[in-house]
C-alpha cells in the first residue's frame, strides 16, 4: 500500500512522501526498504539512525530524521491494526465435514464450518460464521456467537453461553466441574458438591490455549467482554473477571474472586477465593 493509504487507515499525520510503497511490517533494528517500523519502546531509539525502513510510526514528530513518519497517540495500537491489514486471517471455507458429529436438534447458522471430527451436542445453536476445527467439543445446550473461533481440541462442556467473535485456543477446557468438596471429620470421607451452574464468556473475548474455566457451584463463572486470557490460566468456579482485562499466563484465579474492569493479572499472579480486585489495578508477576 502507499504510505498514504495507511495513515489514512490508521488515521495517522503524515510527515513525508506519501507515495512511498509499503510492503511490509519489520522490528526497527531488522527492517529493510519497503518495510514500515514502529517505536514504542525508548530503548530501541539507537536503532533510529541506521534503520533501512521506508516508513516509521511513532507519537511525535522525531526531528532530522529522513525517511517519513506516521504521527498517531498509540502507535503500538496502530502497529496492531497494520498487522490486520497486512495479515488478515485466513480461516477455512465454510462447509460441515461428514466427519463431524452434529445433534439433528443443533441449529447451525449461516457460513459455519464445523471440521473433521467436531462434536455439537443437542439443543446446541450456533450463530452465523462460527468455526469448530477438528476434534473440538461443544456440549449440550450450548450457545456461540456470530464470528466466533473454536480452534483444535478444545472442550465445551454442556449449559456454556459465548458471545460473539470469540476466540478459544487448542486444548483449552471450558466448564468443567469446580473444585467444590466438602469434608467430613466425622465420617473421614470427602463429598463431592455438584456443579451446576454456568460459564459466559461475553464479546470479544480471547483465550490462549490449554486454559481451563471451572463452571459455577451454583451460579455462572463470567468472562467479561473483550477480556484477554493467556495460556495456562485456571479461573475457578464463580469467579467474574470484568470488561477489557489482561489475565496473563499461569495465573490461577481461586472460586468466587471477582476481578474489576481493566485490570491486568501479570504472570503467575495468584487471586484467593472470594478476594476482590477493584477496575483498572494492576497485578505485577508472581
């Protein structure tokens, strides 16, 4: 694209040629001609000088540099959505393997793909454009959004309700059973409590893979709308993660913990049962 095309996309100010081509996205320190760079972090400004890109994005104006810059607020917001352009998905064409398991009592919507070996259980809907690859599992009674992405080998066990383009990765499992036990010293034996509530994962949401959400004792577990959970992360039963946050890998978040809106749960943070985390506060690893 030129380089006007995207400022006009990204709704950046232009400071240069902008009829250099663009022809794809680079690290400062490896880009070559025709790549466009971005800087964020100000430890890679020694790389300003002796940078072979066409183009950079950055949040103000760098003087004596010369090739041309790209102004926005968030560049690294911007550097998001120049990937998207760059490199849209590329998802299978819709169509229903005969090698796929779904109940005569499913409702399947419009441009769905449901791969080699997927199971849909019955009273199950699936909205428009949702896509089961192989091997995935989605229970009984269940509901999917329009857009959203099952991935490989994932499980959703029965009574689970995700919204709309959502994306759940490989070997991710989603409404098993909480870790509810009662015991009893007078009888020296652990009874199990039935799980029987929910889990709703809203909008927007994207799970990394291997992750597991426990379904509620009684009760849902909520995932919030355009909340970002990473790979191996344990949300107990009833836990409620708020709107737009960041669960990063090997958190565990233990039963009935409610977590407010942005925040952020940096790498093996652990939250205790019933504790709550008020919007917008961040949690440093470990």
């Amino acid at each position: 694209m030129r380089l006007r095309e995207l400022a006009s996309v990204l709704g950046c100010e232009l400071i240069g040629n902008g009829e250099i081509e663009v022809t794809g996205i680079a690290e400062i320190q490896n880009a070559k001609p025709g790549d466009i760079t971005f800087l964020t972090n100000p430890k890679y400004k020694k790389y300003l000088k002796d940078t072979k890109a066409s183009a950079i994005i950055v949040d103000k104006k760098i003087e004596g540099l010369n090739i041309p810059q790209l102004i926005c607020e968030e560049p690294y917001v911007a550097f998001a959505k120049l990937m998207q352009v760059f490199f849209p998905e590329k998802l299978p064409e819709p169509q229903i393997s005969e090698f796929a398991f779904v109940s005569k009592t499913a409702k399947v919507g419009k441009n769905c793909f449901i791969g080699f070996g997927a199971y849909v259980g019955d009273e199950t809907v699936l909205e428009d454009e949702v896509y089961i690859f192989p091997g995935s599992y989605v229970g009984n009674h269940c509901h999917i959004g329009k857009g959203t992405v099952i991935f490989p080998n994932v499980v959703i066990y029965d009574g689970v309700k995700i919204g709309k383009y959502v994306r759940i990765h490989s070997g991710t499992v989603v409404g098993s059973d909480g870790f509810g036990y009662a015991f009893s010293k007078k009888e020296g034996k652990i009874y199990k409590i039935p799980q029987v509530g929910g889990v709703v994962i809203e909008d927007f949401v994207e799970i990394g893979a291997n992750t597991t959400i426990d379904r509620g004792t009684i009760g849902n577990t909520v995932i919030g709308e355009g909340t970002k959970i990473d790979n191996l992360v344990q949300v107990g039963h009833n836990v409620k993660i708020g709107k737009w946050c960041f669960v990063v890998s090997q958190v565990g978040i233990s039963g009935s913990a409610k977590i407010g809106n942005y925040v952020t749960l940096a790498g093996k943070v652990g939250v205790a049962g019933h504790v709550e985390v008020a919007d917008g506060v961040t949690v440093t690893a470990k």
